[in-house]
C-alpha cells in the first residue's frame, strides 16, 4: 500500500526518451475517498491533495500523514525488538530470583507491546478511513501483529505473575491466606473470559458493563458532538486515549459517589435520595464496589503489581502501564461476585461497613494484615469476624443470589451463628427457596416449614421423598412362581421421606429441647445424630425400630407367598414376611453400595463434591437425619411435624399440632426473629412481615 511520499517514476518509450505528458484540459477536482470520524460518512470536501492522482483534501491528508508516519516508525521499533532479542521463555523466567529484575524485563515486553498496539491501531484506521480496498501486505501485517500482540501479553503476563511471586517474598505479603488465584479458579477465567474485542465494545457503551453488573435498565445514549478536524490530528493518540477515556467511563460510578448516586438514580427511575437513611444505604454500597475492585487489583499478580505506588484506581486506569487486557482481567473477576470472588466481597462488604463509621477500614483485621493499596486498606488475610445482621442483608440486597447457591454462602460462614444469619436472612426472602423445597403454594410448603427451622436454629441441607400412588402402597402380586401349590407370590415396599441437616454441635437450651421433642415422639420421627466431635462414625439413633437405640429404614421390601386375593386390590393380604432392608437410616450418612442408586451425604462430603451444601463449612456441627416413620407420605408431612418440633422447643407453641396453633407459632417466632436481625433498620426503611395468622 503506498504512502504519503512514495512517488512513481514516469515510464519511458522504447527509444529510452522519457515520455512527455500531453497538454489537457482541466478536469475538475474529484470528491475526497477519506471517511469521517464516523467511519461511514463520505467526506464531501474536493479531493486537492495527494500523488500521482489527488485523492483526499487538505485536512485528511494532513491526518493521514501523521498517521502515515507514527506507526511506520512503530513498525520499526517492532522490527527492531523482534529481531534483536527473543521473548523471555516460561523457563527463563522462572529462574528469576529478583523481581525487580522481573519488572525490567516486563517494561521491555511492555514497551513491545505497547509499539505492536501503536501500529496495529494505525494500520486498522489507515484501511478504515483512508483506503476503500486494502493491499494482501497491509493484511499480512495485521495478522503478524495479532500474533506477536498474543505472545507479548502472554509473556507479560509470566513476567508480572513471576515479579509478584518474588515480592511475596519480600515480607509484604508472605503470610496471605487468600492465594491470589487456585489453579481451578484460573481456568474458570480464562473459559468466561471476555475477549478484547468484547470489553473494547464496553469501552463504548459504558453502561452495557455497569448494567450487567448493577442491574441497572439499560439507557439510550446519544453518541457524543463531534468536533470540525482541522487537519493536525494525531488519530492514533485520540484512539488510545478514546479508550482511556472509555475505561474511566465504565468505572467512573466506582470512582466517584456522585456519579454512583446518578447511575443509581436512573436505574430506579425515581428522584435523587433526600433522606439520611436512603444516602447512608448509597454510601455503602459505593464503598463495597471501591473495596471489591481494591480486593480484586490486591489478588490479580499482574493488576497488583502495576499498583504498587499509584493513588487511586484512577491513578491506576490512567497509568501508562494499565492496557485494556488489564481492563479484561479486572472486569472478568468484578462482574462475577457469586463466583470464586465471592469471600472478597463478603470482606469487602465487612470494609464498608467499617469506613461508614469509622471512615477508614484499616481496623477490621491484624494491623500486620493490612496494606495500602490506591488510597485505601486491604487485608492479605480473610476477615475472621462474625457477619452483623447488617453486613448479611447488605450483601444479599446487592448480589440477589439465585436459587440453589446455597452453598457457596456456608463458605463465607466462619461459625454456627454466622450460617442461621444467612439462613435467617433467606427466610425472610433475600434468597429464593432451594429446589428441594419445591411444592404448592399452600401452607403445607415444605419452604415454610424449613423457613421455620432456619429461623429457631436448625439447618436443613435436604429433604427428600419419593410419592407413590395409592395402588402401589401395601403388598402387590408378582409374576414370580410360588414355591407353595394355589399361592401367589406377593411383594411390598416401603419408602420414608426424609430430611438431612444439622444443629449446634455444643448442646445448649434449644438443642436439648429441641433433640427431646424429637425422641418423644417415636411415633413421628426416627432419627439419626452424628456429631463431627465423635469419634470415627461414631452415630446415636433412637426411634421404632426393633430396639430403642434403632432407626427404622428408608427402604426396605419384603417378599412372601399367600393366596391370590379374591378381594379388591384395596384388600391385599397382610405382610407375613422378613423385611430386607435396602437403604438404612445410617446409610444416609455413610452407605456407599454399588447396587443403590444412592449415596450417603458424608460419604459424598469426604470426597468435596461441588455444590453440596456442607462442602465449604469450617466449624463442627452435629449432623441428623429424621426419617418419618409413617411410610410412602409427602415430605410436607415431616418438615410440618419437624417444624412444629421446634416451635415447641423454642417456646413458641405447646400441645398437639393444629393449623392455627401452628400459625399463631409461626407470627410469634418471625415477629422476635424480625426484631432481632432487622431491627437496626430506621422506621423509613419500610420492611415488614407478613402474618401467617392472617391466611388461616
């Protein structure tokens, strides 16, 4: 593709005279081929400038030259490193043993990246705005460019994650407890990472990133006026700095409370927060996103060190250092906050709460925890203090997590009280109903019967049940052959519904009272203990079984051999033999057998499976399972009976169970239980409980 100054020598005849141009006439000047800044509209200037042939006017080709010449010159600083020195190998740069030496050669590769980025940048506006056709050199260039901007990002990157290695070393940061990145967490980045392209689309439209993240309707936005060029332009330089200015745009809400305060607004549709309270709440919100996105740059090897000496996040954004692959990294890990960073928002959400009152979050943790990272502190250890009341619906109110993600909160739990916090919590609706509540809008939902049990201090992980239809219940006939002359073979089986969770593992008041209703009770309940404290699989049972220290089954069948029922199907004939047991109360714990389709929780625990509701916890509790022991009956019918249990044990209900009684329970026990988690709350806040009484 030629440029500015390349210009062609005249042909000459076949005697070696050079040819002479005729004498013509004047044409008029024809329209300039550059594009606008818009890059679809057509300038409509004369064509007055350029060789052999005018082809642009005066402005455009003053642009172009500029142009021309910045990534020409790049070019030759690409040519140059390329083939002067090679890229530093992974094994190379794990010899390292000084990470200022790191950083060195990181400003190398950044200076080569920085020169590919200049020429790519200027030889994509070139065929954009200046040329309608691009030459096969020109396409080559790009892709050679392309390639050489994979292998320097990703050498960058060995360099700065090597530098932050050696820095921990240092002293500053050898005692984190919160590694930066898991091996498993680095891959799932890198397959829900944004590409380039997608984050530079962002850069454009600010707000497509913030609603993702905030929640917040998207609004229509009308491109910027663009001012008359006048000819000495740098293109490249406003291409760059456009992205500059883009990611402060996208960030700014983080940066600033008042530009927080406008997105929030907007995304409300209402007027800007008059009252104490509405600011207060805004203030802290602002503050967790500015120690989210602190927490995050402190954890990011290659974020943390181009941190070191900046200011603020601004600082940081407008450093020369800080390239839109870095505005990847961030925004991959702060647009997915019920992911892996979810323990660095609960820390950042304990932060924020510390600065509303105190201004500074420098006194949350160990004095020798903290560092100061862009005009603020961070912790290289996670916060070991309980979670207020406060903090939990702080954290639920911004991240409104789905259903079935339990789990992922027990991680955030750093005792008992901290997990009936979140489940409190999540009675009161801040988390959707897990699936295994699943069930009819009535008051029989096993939802509000678990809801019941979160709120007097009885974890339910699982419920279970499997419903038969009536004609199945009883003894069925077979199509074996009978052994005895004139009888049928017949066959009954038995499915309990149950329930899997767990309780304070140190016996106090509830506990006992609650673990006697439950034994007193043989007729309602069979239930197995486990306590994480005991030794081996050491378990206590009590129940209807064949002694008093036995559980009856989940499963069990038996088979035996009558006569053919002359009678209805409704009449079959009485059980008369050995029952074979095929899923014990104790297996639901431990069984592990190759013929059951089933396995135990524990079992399942010992190996971590993902999403399992007890997978993350850290502090001993006492596991139960409670079987009914009424068989082939709806799990609704346990959890109410379980439930009213507790009602019992909690002093919110006496004598036998009735809808009412269990309604009136119900309003007494949220009635105590909105007062204590919710109280700190000012009359404005608006919240209320809905009265079970009322629905009876």
């Amino acid at each position: 593709m030629p440029g500015p100054g390349k210009k062609r020598k005249p042909k000459a005849n076949a005697k070696g005279v050079q040819a002479t141009s005729k004498q013509t006439e004047p044409t008029p000047a024809s329209q300039c081929l550059a594009l606008e800044e818009d890059e679809i509209t057509r300038c409509g200037q004369p064509a007055t400038e350029g060789y052999p042939k005018p082809d642009r006017c005066k402005v455009h080709h003053a642009q172009y030259c500029t142009l021309y010449k910045k990534y020409k010159d790049a070019s030759k600083v690409v040519d140059q490193i390329k083939n002067g020195a090679e890229l530093p190998t992974k094994e190379q740069i794990g010899r390292f043993q000084d990470w200022k030496v790191a950083l060195d050669k990181a400003r190398w590769a950044r200076k080569y990246l920085e020169a590919i980025r200049v020429e790519k940048a200027g030889r994509e506006i070139h065929q954009r705005r200046f040329f309608l056709k691009v030459d096969d050199g020109h396409r080559r260039r790009l892709k050679l460019l392309e390639r050489e901007m994979v292998k320097a990002v990703q050498v960058l990157d060995a360099l700065q994650g090597r530098a932050h290695q050696l820095y921990k070393l240092t002293g500053a940061l050898d005692s984190m407890n919160t590694p930066a990145l898991s091996a498993s967490e680095v891959d799932l980045e890198k397959q829900s990472k944004q590409t380039t392209e997608e984050i530079l689309e962002s850069i454009r439209n600010p707000e497509a990133f913030r609603d993702s993240t905030l929640r917040m309707p998207r609004k229509k936005v009308l491109p910027a006026p663009t001012s008359p060029e006048v000819g000495d332009e740098d293109l490249i330089d406003m291409s760059l700095r456009d992205q500059k200015e883009g990611m402060i745009m996208v960030l700014k809400p983080f940066m600033e409370f008042e530009s927080f305060i406008d997105d929030a607004t907007k995304a409300h549709g209402g007027p800007r927060p008059e009252t104490e309270y509405d600011k207060s709440r805004l203030e802290k919100q602002f503050f967790v996103y500015q120690q989210f996105s602190r927490r995050i740059i402190f954890h990011e090897p290659a974020l943390f060190m181009k941190s070191l000496g900046k200011v603020s996040l601004k600082d940081l954004i407008l450093s020369d250092d800080f390239s839109v692959e870095d505005l990847v990294r961030f925004l991959s890990l702060f647009s997915r906050p019920m992911e892996f960073p979810l323990m660095w928002f609960k820390d950042a959400v304990l932060d924020a709460l510390a600065i509303s009152r105190h201004g500074t979050a420098a006194n949350v943790g160990s004095v020798g925890s903290r560092f100061s990272l862009l005009g603020g502190w961070v912790f290289n250890r996670a916060h070991t203090i309980s979670m207020s009341n406060e903090a939990w619906w702080l954290l639920l109110t911004l991240l409104e997590p789905p259903a079935d993600v339990e789990n992922r909160f027990v991680r955030l739990c750093n005792n008992f009280d901290d997990l009936i916090g979140f489940l409190s919590f999540a009675a009161f609706g801040s988390v959707p109903r897990p699936t295994f509540c699943e069930g009819t809008s009535n008051l029989d939902n096993p939802g509000i019967s678990r809801n019941h049990l979160s709120l007097s201090g009885v974890i339910v992980a699982d419920m279970v049940a499997t419903p038969r239809p009536p004609h199945t219940c009883g003894p069925i006939p077979t199509t074996r052959r009978a052994t005895q002359r004139g009888c049928a073979v017949w066959a009954e089986l038995e499915t309990r519904a149950y329930m899997f969770g767990a309780v304070r593992d140190e016996r106090d008041g509830f506990v006992e009272a609650f673990l006697r209703e439950l034994r007193a009770r043989p007729d309602l309940f069979q239930v197995v203990l486990r306590s994480e404290t005991a030794p081996g699989h050491k378990v206590e049972m009590f129940g209807s079984g064949p002694s008093n220290n036995e559980a009856l089954p989940v499963t069990r069948m038996c088979q035996f051999e009558a006569p053919p029922s002359l009678s209805p199907p409704s009449s079959p004939p009485y059980t008369s033999g050995k029952w074979e047991v095929m899923w014990s109360a104790v297996d639901v714990l431990y069984g592990e057998k190759k013929d059951f389709p089933l396995q135990g929780y524990l079992a399942l625990l010992a190996r971590n499976p993902k999403g399992w509701f007890f997978r993350y916890k850290t502090f001993p509790v006492t596991y139960f399972v409670i079987v009914d022991t009424v068989p082939n009956r709806d799990i609704s019918v346990l959890a109410r009976n379980v439930s009213w249990a507790a009602l019992r044990a909690g002093g919110y209900a006496e004598g036998e169970y009735t809808l009412r009684k269990y309604a009136v329970a119900s309003d007494k026990l949220f009635d105590w239980c909105s007062q204590a988690r919710l109280g700190w709350m000012p009359p404005e806040a608006g919240w209320k409980i809905t009265r079970m009484e009322d629905q009876v």
